[in-house]
C-alpha cells in the first residue's frame, strides 16, 4: 500500500529559493546580472510541479479532489485580486473600455483553457495550470492508472522543451503555457521521482548531483546573455530542475531555519500572487518620490519588491489563519 509522503524541511528551504526566483523573473535586476539571476531562477516553477507530484504518491482520489478544489480556491482569490488591482489602473489611466475589449472575449476564454493564459495577468498561467493538473490527476487516480500514466512523462518533458524552444525562438511567449507539456510533466516526474527513485539516492553524493545543477544554469545564462536566434533556456531548466529537486528529497532531513520554512511552506503561493501589484505599487511611489530616473533604484527596486511582498504575504498568511477563512479555502 502507498503511504502518505511525510513534509520535508529541505523542499520547503527549495521553495522559499524559487519564490524568491520567481520575483526576481519578473521583476528583473538590470542588464547581465538581471539575465543571470533569471537563469538561475528558472528552476522555481517546475520544481512546484513536482512537489506538488511528489506529495501527491499514496494520494486516493478523495484527497486529490480536495487539492484541486483547494488550488481553484486561491486561483479565484489571486484573479480577483490581480482583477481589482489592473481594473483600479485602467479607471485611473482612462481606459477602461480599451482594457475589457482587450483582455475579455472569445479569445481570451481560448487562451485561457487551452493555454493557461489570463491577458491581464500573464503570471497567473502556474494556478491555471496546476488546476487542470490536478483534474487529470484526478481521473487518473479514480481509474488507478497512475503507474502507467508516468511512463509518458519523458516524452511529454522533451516535447515540451521543443514545443518551448521553438515558440520562444519565433517570440510566441504567450503560447507555450500548455498544461500538458508545461505542468503535467514536471507533476509527475515528482510522482515518478517518489516512487521509484528516492531510494536510490542515498548512495549518491550531493557533489555529484551538483553537476547537472551547473551544467543546466550554464546553457540557460548562455541562451539568455547570448543574442541567438535559437532560444534554448528551457533546455537548462530541463537539466537544472530535476537535480534541484533531488538534492532536495535526498537531503529531506536537514535542519531549516523557521523563518525560511514558514516562508516556503505558508507563504510561497502569496508571494508568487502579489509580487506583481507590490512591484508595480512601488514603481508608482518611486516615480511620485522623483526617484525612478536613478541607475541605484533599478538595483534597489527588485529587492524591495521581495521585502515588501514578505510583509504583504505574512499578513494574508494571518488573516487566511481566521477558521472561517481557512474553511473557504480548505
């Protein structure tokens, strides 16, 4: 029988990493440190997907169903909040009736089903696409077919990286967020990674796991300073990724401070949601403060935005402890 995967310090120390890479993603320091620093961090939303595949082995139905009830919850709550927030920014620029014909109509429906996309708010594409991952999963584990569903996770990871490669080369960004090469895949290498692989890992040395690690952050920073007409990152975050998550379930004992712990396992997903509106708010008060001209403000600017998304997350994390709220949620 499968058995419940116990929490593991070290992946919530990874996702504290990845939220914060997520951040600086969109929210880029300036000229090659931005571009290394990007490439560094592109390891953070795959490795989401496998935790999350990695926690759902020995799951029944039941508790799949309730994950995916749980991940449409919070997408509703980051859509309204990313709706209010860009809406508020129209009314206030003028153009209102510019921004509903633009972001809302057939189109946008297709782009959202299909490829997780919200216009408005492109970053909301994960929760989209966590969602339908969960509802395939669903079906999979109602019907008891998850071993066999894993055996095309390779296939789906490599079509994933071309589909990718060749739609970020041909600077078609917004269509290559689909579900089922994009999430899926990386969901059920976490699944595949527990039930065949964890224990294999104890004879292997950290050192040597390190290496596809650097190999992996090398071809993305190379695809990202080099100006190439082949865009080839998410080759890296192919290699990358997986290793990452490695060093993370083979070191599942290490002793994690409780501010990095509570911050990737409570507060990781508030991050992911808000970083935008805070950065966006903050470029506002910089600009008003007569400080948006200074070279220093680009360097500062991104490590404020994750300051400021701390203090705003931990304050959601507080007022989601409320049992009413929790109860909307779980």
């Amino acid at each position: 029988d499968r058995k419940m995967t116990k929490r593991n310090e070290c992946l919530n120390l990874l996702k504290c990493a990845a939220c914060f890479g997520v951040v600086f993603i969109h929210v880029p320091f300036p000229g090659y440190l931005g571009d290394v620093i990007k490439s560094l961090s592109m390891f953070a939303v795959p490795l989401f997907y496998m935790i999350a595949g990695y926690y759902s082995y020995g799951c029944d139905y039941e508790k799949i169903k309730r994950r995916f009830i749980k991940i449409c919850k919070i997408f509703v709550f980051g859509y309204v909040l990313h709706f209010a927030f860009y809406l508020l920014m129209a009314v206030s620029e003028g153009t209102t009736r510019e921004w509903f014909s633009e972001n809302f109509g057939l189109k946008s429906i297709v782009l959202f089903f299909v490829f997780c996309i919200v216009k408005f708010s492109v970053p909301l594409w994960y929760l989209i696409a966590m969602a339908e991952t969960y509802l395939f999963w669903m079906i999979v584990t109602k019907t008891g077919k998850q071993d066999k569903a894993v055996r095309f996770t390779y296939v789906l990871l490599l079509a994933g990286a071309v589909l990718t490669t060749v739609l970020l080369s041909k600077e078609i960004n917004n269509y290559s967020y689909i579900f089922i090469f994009r999430a899926l895949p990386w969901f059920m290498l976490g699944y595949l990674f527990k039930s065949k692989y964890e224990a294999a890992l104890k004879g292997i040395s950290n050192v040597f796991i390190l290496i596809p690690v650097i190999i992996g952050w090398l071809i993305s920073t190379s695809s990202n300073i080099l100006d190439l007409p082949v865009k080839y990152h998410y080759v890296g975050v192919l290699v990358t990724a997986p290793a990452i998550f490695l060093i993370g379930i083979k070191n599942s004992g290490i002793s994690t401070p409780k501010s990095i712990s509570y911050i990737g396992d409570k507060l990781s997903l508030f991050i992911y949601i808000i970083h935008l509106p805070v950065s966006l708010i903050l470029i506002f008060v910089e600009s008003h403060m007569g400080i948006n001209d200074d070279s220093v403000i680009l360097y500062i600017h991104p490590l404020l935005t994750l300051v400021v998304t701390i203090i705003g997350s931990a304050m959601l994390e507080l007022i989601f402890r409320n049992e009413k709220l929790r109860k909307l949620i779980y």
